[in-house]
C-alpha cells in the first residue's frame, strides 16, 4: 500500500515530495512500533524504491576555513546589512531566498524565535527557526539599520521588495570566495557538520 503510493507520486514526476512522503510514512509507522501498535515499520524495507533526480549541489565552505571566514566577515567594509545577512544564514542555515525575504513581524526576540510562515515555505507549512543568542546580537544590530522597514533586508531602490538574491554572492566574491562559498553553501556545511556529530538525519532534514 505504501509503494503504491509512492510509485503514484513519483510518477508524476514530483521526486521530492515523493522522498519527503516517505519520510513521513516512515516516521509515523517508525512511532507505531515504538507506542506498541505495530510490530514492524513497513515503509523502512522501501529505501531506495524512489527514483533520485541528479542535484547539483551548491559549493561548501570547507569547515577548517570558516574561522578565517568570521574574521573577514567582521572586517568586510561593503554594507553592514550584506556583512550581517551572511552571518545569519551561517547562524541559522535557512535558504537565501527565506533570509531576504524575511519581516519584521515574523521574529519574537523575547521567544528567540523566528517563524517563516508557510507561504514562503517550500514544503508549505510554517518553519520554526530557533535564534541563537549571535543571531539574536546580529538581528538586533540589523534592526538598527533596517528596523524602520516591513523587510529585513529591504533593496536600495525599493523599501518595499527585498535586496538582490545575488547581494550576498557578489560580498563573498569581493571576499576571495569565488568557487569555495556560496549562499546555499552554508547549508551544505551545516549538514555535513551535524552528520558528523551524530546528529539523527531526520532532525537534520
């Protein structure tokens, strides 16, 4: 029943969903076994039945590298507001596009939240981001550049749409970083970084 489902997916050729649906399947049926209402997880027998679409992926920064990265990033002398978008997506691990695109109103600084709604989700539900105490430092210090605007990163021309997605490309290559980094990257790391340390996948994801 549970490929069938599947296989009906993917053969509308929506991969991803069909990967996260599984995802979801496996994880509801995983909690069956471990509440003692099912004996065994059907959906986990059904790794790799999902065809994979080839990705390719975005450029990571090697992590020996990011120390020096920091410090260049406290001495870029472009705007502040690049300088400090680059520091959250390395704070948070969020996509560019959700960073730049992000209000105001969306982040509770007594909560140490930040809540994209699902609209601007790409799996169309809300995303709870919990905020550092550095994230919440460079939110703080963006606020006094940026605070009068719905947007945290307002464009230059137009208070009312968001900086460039390319704004932060063009900072990391004026810092020498022309094929090691990108945006994107930073989630690469993140990912590699929290494998390492045993982090459950599925948290990860």
């Amino acid at each position: 029943e549970v490929l069938t489902c599947l296989k009906a997916i993917e053969k509308r050729g929506a991969l991803e969903i069909a990967h996260r649906t599984a995802q979801r399947i496996t994880a509801v049926c995983r909690y069956a076994v471990q509440t003692g209402r099912a004996k065994h997880n059907p959906a986990a027998d059904l790794r790799g039945v999902i065809a994979t679409r080839k990705v390719k992926h975005m450029t990571a920064m090697p992590r020996e590298e990011m120390p020096a990265f920091l410090d260049k990033l406290e001495k870029y002398d472009g705007r502040p507001e690049t300088a400090l978008a680059l520091r959250l997506l390395v704070l948070t691990f969020v996509r560019t596009g959700e960073l730049i695109g992000a209000y105001w109103h969306e982040i509770d600084f007594d909560k140490a939240e930040w809540r994209i709604p699902a609209e601007r989700m790409k799996m169309r539900e809300e995303h709870i981001v919990p905020l550092s105490a550095q994230a919440l430092d460079a939110l703080r210090e963006l606020h006094l550049i940026t605070g009068a605007t719905p947007l945290l990163f307002p464009s230059r021309s137009n208070a009312h749409k968001p900086m460039s997605n390319n704004t932060m490309l063009f900072a990391l290559y004026r810092m020498g970083y022309h094929s090691r980094a990108t945006g994107h990257g930073f989630r690469a790391l993140a990912s590699t970084t929290l494998n390492e340390h045993g982090w459950a996948p599925d948290v990860i994801e």
